[in-house]
C-alpha cells in the first residue's frame, strides 16, 4: 500500500512536472510566435516602406544621432539599399531586389509561424492530454486504490481458485448426493411402479417401525411355513390388505433373508448376482459407505452377475441344480410366452415386477410346475417336488429361513441403520414381487434360475414387464384366479400404506 | 561496505552529471548549429535571387568585405556543407553521449540499489 500510495504521489509530481515542461514550451511557442509575428510585421512594414521608397530621389528624415540625438538629413539614393542577408554576408540591391528579398524572408517568417503554430497545438494538446491524465490519475487515485484492492483480490483470488477447487469437490459431493438422491427416486420409480417413490429417506423411528414390522412378518411367515404351502397361499390371497404389506414385508425379509443366504453360501461380492436386484441393493447399502454412487450402476452389474450367481446355487443345493435345470426350461417357454404376450394384461405389471427379481422368476416357474396352489414356496418346493419331498423342502426351507432371517436381520438392521433410502428400495422392490419371500427363501435358487434365463433376466431390467405378463396370469389365473386381481390391489395398497406409514 | 558503495555512487554520479553537462553542451552547440544552417540556408536562398549586377559584401569584423556573387555562393555552400558535417557529427556524439548515460543511469541505479540495501542491511541487524 505504501509503495502505492508513494506511486501515486509520484505520479502527481511526474504529472505536474509534465504539465510545466508542456506549458513553457506552449508559452516559448507562443513568445515565439509574437516574436516571429512582430518581425512579420516588421517586414510588412518595409515591404511597403521599399515599395513606396524609390517614388521619390530624396527624402527629409531625421536621422537618428546616438541613442539619444537626431539630427535633420536628407535620405538619397533611394533605390540603393543594402540588405544583410545572414552570417554577416550584405548585398547591395535595388528597392526592388530587396523586395523580392523581403517576400523571400517573410516566407520563411510564415513557415516559421506555421511551425510554431503547429509546436504549440501539440503541446497545447499534451498539455491537455497532460491535465487529462493528471485528473485520470487523480481520479484514478481512487481506482488506482481499486487497483491495489484489485491486486489484492488478485492474491485472494489465488485463495479463491484454490478455493474454487473446493467448490467443485463440495458440489461434487453436494452432485453425489443429489445424484443419488435421483438414482435412489429413479430406483424407486423404476421398482416401484406402485408409486412409493415420494420417501425414501426414512427416519430411525421409521426404519425401527419397519423392521418391527417385518420381524412380525418374518414371525407369520414362519408360521405360514410351518404350514402347508397350499395353506400359506392361500393365505396370502386371502390376507387382508394388512396381511398384505405383511406378507410383502416378509417377501422383504425373504429376500433379505436371501440375500443372508447369499452371503453365506457364497462371498460377499456374490452376493448382488445371487440375489439379483434386491440383492444390489443390498449390495450397495452395504457399499454405500464406499460409494453410493455405485447404487446406480449396481444394477446392471446385477443382471451380469446373475450368470455367475448359478454355480453357487449348484453348489448351495446339489441335488436342486437338476431340478433348477428343469425350471429354466420352464422359465425360459414362460418368458417366451411373455414376450409372445406382450404387455397388454394389467397382471403384466405385478409380473414383471415379479419377473425384475430373479426370485419371482422362481415362483412362477415353481407355479408352473406344481400345477396346484403352492406358488412361493412351489420354487425351493418343485425342486423338492421334483425330488417328491415337498413336505421336506418346506421344512428344510423354513430351518433355510430362519438361518437366512437371523442373517437377514443382522444385515437388515445394518442396512436400515446405515441407509434408510436403501431399506425403501429393497421394500419396493420386494413390494412388486410379494410372493417373492419364498423366493427368497430360495435365493440360491433364483441366482440360478437367472443363469439359466439369461435373456428374459436381461430383458426384465430393460422391459421387464412384457414376458413377466403372460407367465403371471396364467399361472395365477390357473392357480389362483382370485389372487391376481387381488394382488395388484394388494399391492398398491401396500405400497400406499408403506409410503403413508413412512409418512 | 555501505561508504565504499557510497563512494562508487558518488564518482558515478559525478561521471554520470558530466555527462550530461556534455549532452547538454553538444545540445546547445548543435541548436546554434541549426539556427546557423537555417541562416545560411536563407542566405544561399536569398544570394540565388540576386544576380550579377549586385555586389555581395562579406562583414568581417567592422569591415565589409567585397565579394563576388558566385563567390559567395560558393562560400555560402561550403558553409553549409559544413554546418550539415558539424551537425551530423553532433548527432553521432549525442548518440554516444546519450549511450554512456544510460548506461551510468543503469549503473547508478545498480549502486543505488546496492546502498539502499547496504544501508538497509545495517538497519535490519541494528
């Protein structure tokens, strides 16, 4: 600031300066221009003097005497004059002659004044260019006090870019955030066709509420387990709208529950492809703390992994691998069919939602092969039916359950805790596909079933609903007629009260 | 170390004003010269309009010489010859005197610096 403000003061002093040196040689021009300009005149005067000087022979003057004196004399030889011409050189010469001699020289008068005329316009204008720049300076005293602030700002905005990096990561996260707040909502549009999309975000007491919920579930479905499948069925038709969210939430839980067996049966980074898009979600709950951004992404690499996912469930159930075989055959015509079908039933929705998870692949095709009213647990079971042990299956998968439930709560409660929003998409995804649960009982077996549907598995994420709607009511027309206009209403009711209950 | 620098800045100074009492000088002298050349001019201007019927006289001293018109011509234009040779001289010698002082400007700015920083020191241990 010092430096500055000595700068300015100099400047000023600089200015002034400027300004003197301009005005003396304005007023040396101008001395000068009177000066040239009396000599002018002067030659003006004799030019006329030298034209009238010759009219007559003689003249009567008075003849300057010293400085002092004059004294009477007579002026002759008029037309006889001698000029000095310069460097002490002197012509004699005619009036005439000098004349032409005085033209010359006032020639030389005028391109003098004309010179000086134009020296003193220049300087005239620098002078003002001068007073122009010293009120700019003065003027831009201030801004010149800008300037340092400027220079200033100029250090700071160093500060600034450096801040401006953070800016950027901070919006990057802000991005993140918002970013996954999308991908979360778009999740929960695209699972949730329902519409529980408006919260995702739940609270602890939420979350907690869920969770009781799903435990009371997770308690009748064991129970519903203990009995007949036919019997469970039945009851999830018949379940009133509260026996439905409960049995959706179950169907959660199931999966969840798949997911806990997923875990087990294979690595953790199985996991996802083994239980295919719930399992992602999972997943990336369980991820979240590395990326949530990853949620997004996660579900493609679900699909791809659920290729994967089939050696695991082999080797999870040996004996079931042969009957998985069968039941990809199964799904594979049924996912033609659905293709074949298009979109056109309004079951197709509840399908597809069903078909998205490899889990309801498993039911219908578990449908399928029953003929009869087991649906849910019909997957685990038409293997074991496969194998003429249903009674057994169920036993085994309810035990299944309930290993798969205590790892399933443990991984719930962790996956509440840590992300409410993932707790919402699971629900919904479980939502879509309530009879799900006993396909996630049998996750193992829905990784496999996705291994050997490849395309409807693909085709599911990307159009999921068109093959899922010819497969779902037939089968549940045939199994369950009044199930399937139930189960839409059902389910949106769910979904409703989930999101009201969220609320 | 400080007065050693001190003397240096003042010999240069005092180099670097006699330099520019030359420049000025040179200046000066070649300014007369100008107002000469200008003169002279005229005077050759002038000694082209007169013809041979007039006398040219020459003052040297209190004394007006007589001289032939061509004569005078002749002497008008070796005088200008030389004016133009004394000024082109000036100009080459302004040019050099003008080198020298910038470079005694650098110089003494070097020194200045040096002072400033020979005093500065002292300061900063004091």
């Amino acid at each position: 600031m010092a430096g500055n403000m000595n700068a300015n003061y100099d400047l000023p002093q600089g200015v002034e300066r400027l300004k003197e040196e301009h005005r003396k040689v304005v007023k040396d021009c101008k001395g000068q221009i009177t000066h040239w300009k009396k000599v002018e005149k002067d030659y003006e005067s004799l030019q006329e003097r030298l034209v009238t000087l010759p009219d007559k022979l003689s003249y009567d003057i008075m003849v300057p005497f010293g400085p002092l004196a004059f004294m009477p004399g007579k002026l002759v030889h008029t037309n006889e004059l001698t000029v000095l011409l310069g460097d002490n050189w002197f012509a004699k010469c005619s009036a005439k002659q000098a004349e032409t001699l005085v033209e010359h020289r006032k020639k030389h008068v005028k391109n003098k004044l004309d010179d000086l005329h134009k020296v003193m316009k220049n300087f005239q204008s620098r002078a003002g260019f001068t007073e122009d720049l010293e009120k700019m300076t003065n003027d831009n005293g201030d801004f010149v006090d800008i300037k340092e602030k400027v220079e200033e700002e100029e250090a700071g905005t160093k500060g600034k870019h450096r801040v401006a990096h953070k800016p950027k990561s901070k919006p990057k996260e802000e991005y993140v955030v918002q970013l996954e707040e999308e991908r979360e909502e778009e999740e929960e549009e695209a699972e949730g066709e329902d519409g529980e999309s408006s919260k995702r975000v739940l609270s602890e007491e939420e979350l907690w509420a869920r969770l009781d919920e799903l435990e009371r579930m997770e308690d009748e479905q064991d129970e519903r387990d203990r009995m007949d499948s036919t019997d469970t069925n039945g009851e999830d038709t018949s379940s009133s709208s509260s026996e439905e969210e409960k049995e959706a939430e179950a169907g959660r839980e199931a999966q969840v529950n798949g997911q806990s067996q997923c875990e087990n049966q294979a690595s953790v980074s199985h996991i996802v492809q083994v239980n295919g898009i719930a399992k992602p979600q999972h997943d990336e709950e369980a991820k979240e703390d590395d990326d949530e951004e990853e949620e997004g992404s996660s579900l493609p690499t679900i699909y791809f992994c659920h290729t994967v996912e089939p050696k695991k469930v082999r080797i999870n159930t040996g004996k079931n691998t042969t009957l998985k075989f069968s039941d990809r055959k199964e799904q594979k015509q049924q996912g033609k069919r659905k293709k074949k079908n298009g979109k056109t039933n309004s079951h197709s929705i509840q399908e597809h939602h069903k078909i998205t998870s490899p889990s309801d692949i498993y039911r219908v095709f578990v449908d399928v092969l029953n003929g009869e009213l087991v649906p849910r647990k019909s997957i685990l079971k038409s293997r074991s039916r496969e194998n003429s042990v249903c009674s057994d299956t169920s036993e085994s998968s309810t035990a299944d359950f309930e290993e798969r439930r205590t790892f399933f709560g443990r991984a719930q409660s962790h996956d509440d805790a840590t992300h409410s929003d993932a707790s919402d998409g699971i629900t919904e995804e479980d939502s879509p596909s309530i009879s799900l649960y006993p396909n996630g009982r049998f996750e193992a077996f829905s990784g496999t079933v996705v291994e050997k549907d490849p395309l409807p598995s693909s085709i599911p994420h990307l159009t999921i609903a068109p093959p899922a709607l010819p497969t779902i009511p037939e089968r549940k027309q045939e199994e369950v007629s009044s199930e399937v206009p139930q189960e839409p209403i059902k389910r949106v009711s769910k979904f409703k009260a989930a999101r009201l209950q969220q609320k | 170390m400080a007065e050693a620098i001190q003397k240096k800045l003042q010999a240069e100074l005092e180099k670097y004003q006699q330099v520019q009492k030359d420049v000025s000088k040179s200046m000066s002298a070649r300014q007369k010269l100008e107002a000469q050349l200008t003169e002279n001019n005229i005077v050759k201007e002038e000694l082209h309009l007169l013809d041979s019927q007039n006398t040219v006289y020459k003052l040297i001293g209190p004394v007006l010489v007589k001289q032939d018109l061509d004569e005078a011509k002749a002497t008008v234009g070796k005088r200008l010859e030389y004016i133009n040779g004394e000024i082109q001289r000036y100009e080459t010698l302004l040019k050099d005197m003008e080198r020298k002082s910038e470079q005694h400007r650098e110089v003494l700015a070097s020194l200045q610096q040096e002072y400033q920083r020979a005093q500065g020191i002292p300061v900063a241990k004091a």
